[in-house]
C-alpha cells in the first residue's frame, strides 16, 4: 500500500495516523514521481478523474484540465505535483482521496 502524503496538510496527517506501518510513504511533493505513476493513479480511480485535481492550485489554474487526455494530464502531475488532492491511498488495485479522511477509514475496514 502506497500513501500520496503532504504533511502540510491536516487531512493528509490524520489519515496518515489510521495507517499501519506496512504502508510505504510518498512525499510526492518532495520526491519526484514518474508520470507512469500518474497515469497508474488515474486509470485505477473509480470516479471521475477530475476529482483527483486541486485545481485552484496556481499551476492549474486557468487550465482547461478537462480536455487533456489521461497521459496529458499525468505528465502534468509529474510535473505539477502540488495539483494532486491529497492525500491519496493507494491499495494497488483501488485509488481513494482521503478527504474526507473517513474514506480511508472505511476502505482499511473491507
């Protein structure tokens, strides 16, 4: 299991806190993240991928983010990593936004 994590933010931080130690931590904003792992995070996200974009962030505002295609848009977060909401559980197969922080919650209880 992976934790897209940004321990500015206080969501991010209490989600961190319902995770077990076999859970390995991204600080995506500080290590650099390949845009295959951008577009594996996008694939696998149940909703609507838009969901997964802070796009009041500087860097996407102004942006049409909804006509780039999926590869666009995950070289843009490679690029752009402070635009990914956070933070985000990745089990390897299912991607969940852990805001609210009770999506984490229910999903470690499956």
């Amino acid at each position: 299991m992976k934790y897209y994590h940004n321990p500015r933010c206080s969501k991010s931080r209490q989600g961190l806190k319902l995770l077990t130690s076999n859970v390995e931590i991204i600080l995506y904003l500080k290590e650099k993240v390949p845009a295959s792992v951008y577009l594996s995070i996008l694939e696998r996200y149940a909703g609507n991928v838009s969901e997964l974009l802070r796009t009041q962030e500087s860097p996407a505002k102004g942006l049409d983010l909804t006509s780039y295609n999926i590869d666009e848009l995950a070289e843009f977060l490679s690029l752009n990593p402070i635009v990914l909401q956070r933070p985000i559980l990745d089990d390897g197969e299912i991607v969940i936004i852990g805001r609210p922080v009770d999506n984490i919650k229910n999903h470690l209880k499956n």
